[in-house]
C-alpha cells in the first residue's frame, strides 16, 4: 500500500521548486531592476584605473574590496561596505578635472566632488580649498566602479569624492535624495 502523505509531500515539494524557479520571479525581478538601468544610463561612476586614497597609500579602484579600509571623505579611515562594478559603452563620457595643485579626479559627469557634479565644475572654480586648472573628457572606459564607505564617500588625490551609489538607488526607486 502506498502512504499518499508521501505523494502529497513529495508532490508540494515538487510544485514549490518549480513555482520557485518559475517565471513568476522574474516579473518582480525584472520591475526591480528596470529603474536601476536607466539610472546606470546616466550615471557612470569612476574608470577602473583611477587611485583611491588608503592609509597605506593610493590604491586602483578595481583591487579595493568590502571590507577594505579607504580614506573616507572627511579624511579618516573608513571600511568599504559595497563596492559597485559597471561594465561602461564605449561612448560613455568621463570627464577629468585636474586642480592648481596637480590633483585630479576623473568620472561621469553626474559623480561629485564635494558635493559638486563633475560636469558643473568650470576652470577657475573652488573646490574643497582648491582651484581648477583644466577639464577634459575621454571615452573608451571599459569598467567603471563606486564604492560605499562608512561616511559619504571617500579621497581621490586628497579631494572628497561622494559616493553615488546611495544617490543612484533612491533616484531608481523615485525617492529624494539629500546630496552630502
């Protein structure tokens, strides 16, 4: 005789690895991310070469992970919480911004510098006590990554760049974002 509790349970469990599998998640999925592409469309984030300030040194973006300790935007060390990885259009357009003292910070034009959009930033303009000397653009970016500290953002050559990634996700979820 065969026990139909068994067939029951076994045929529920096969019905719940199915509707888990199912396309049924893809919808919710799929509504999810939808808003965040668009907002990757404009945002693009810093090129994977550029040098991030540590206690121990500059550091390439792309060798920081979760858990690293960077130089936060107020100048203190801080832990890395997230790190974000694009893969960039070859037309994406990142913008550099170099300072009267050489520092230079390059990324979209939607990233800030202290506070400040990239593309706002005009020669001869004051930023974090420095003024800038030369603005130029480039394509051909292959990767870009953000990282999320445990303040606002992190250094770049000494200068406090804001991290995007907070701003990126209330803009994708309709939610106002105060800019630090």
């Amino acid at each position: 005789m065969i026990d139909t509790r068994i067939l029951i349970c076994g045929a529920l469990a096969v019905v719940s690895a199915i509707s888990l599998s199912s396309c049924n998640l893809i919808a919710p999925l799929v509504r999810t991310a939808l808003p965040f592409a668009g907002i990757k469309v404009a945002m693009a984030c810093l090129p994977e070469e550029a040098m991030i300030d540590t206690p121990a040194g500059p550091r390439v973006v792309r060798d920081i992970a979760a858990g690293d300790v960077v130089t936060g935007y107020r100048g203190y060390p801080v832990i890395v919480q997230q790190k974000h990885d694009y893969l960039e259009q070859a037309s994406t357009v990142f913008i550099k911004v170099v300072f009267d003292d050489g520092a230079s910070v390059e990324a979209c034009g939607w990233h800030r510098l202290a506070g400040t959009r990239l593309q706002d930033l005009k020669i001869g303009q004051g930023v974090a006590g420095r003024r800038v000397t030369a603005v130029s653009t480039r394509c051909g970016i292959k990767r870009s990554y953000d990282l999320l500290t445990e303040d606002e953002g992190y250094r770049i050559d000494g200068l406090p760049v804001n991290s995007m990634i907070e701003e990126m996700h209330a803009a994708a979820a309709g939610l106002p974002r105060d800019k630090r």
